[in-house]
C-alpha cells in the first residue's frame, strides 16, 4: 500500500508498481481489513480490472492517473 487516496465517500487505497507482476501484501491485507468498493494499481503500462479481497482494483498506466476522480466515485 504506498497512498490512501480520499475519495467521494472514503479512502480508496493506491498501489504503485513498476513491475509487471507485482506482490502487494500489504494492499492485500489493507482490503481485507477495511473492504474499499474501488481501489487502483498504477503500472507503467497496463489497463485492467480484477479483484482484490472483494475490492474492484482497476489498473491504469501513469498517464492515464488523472482518471481516478472520475473512477473511484
């Protein structure tokens, strides 16, 4: 978990990663505990969508972090 982010409604946790296939434990442990509806991994280069601990993660490349007000409503 490197940034919480504050959101409309509550804190929405941001992992940033520059490997494509990145360990997040503590991301990981941050959704168990707290159950955010959206959370983001910023990459340098890939777009998704999966789930974390019953947690939306999108993924989205640097270049496109401006997007997060628009998603993490």
């Amino acid at each position: 978990l490197d940034f919480l982010y504050e959101g409309k409604t509550s804190a929405v946790p941001l992992e940033v990663k520059g490997a494509d296939n990145p360990k997040a434990k503590r991301y990981r442990t941050f959704c168990r505990e707290y159950a955010p509806k959206v959370g983001f991994e910023i990459s340098q280069n890939r777009i998704g969508e999966s789930l974390c601990e019953g947690t939306r993660i999108i993924t989205l490349p640097r270049y496109l972090v401006w997007n997060i007000d628009h998603d993490a409503s």
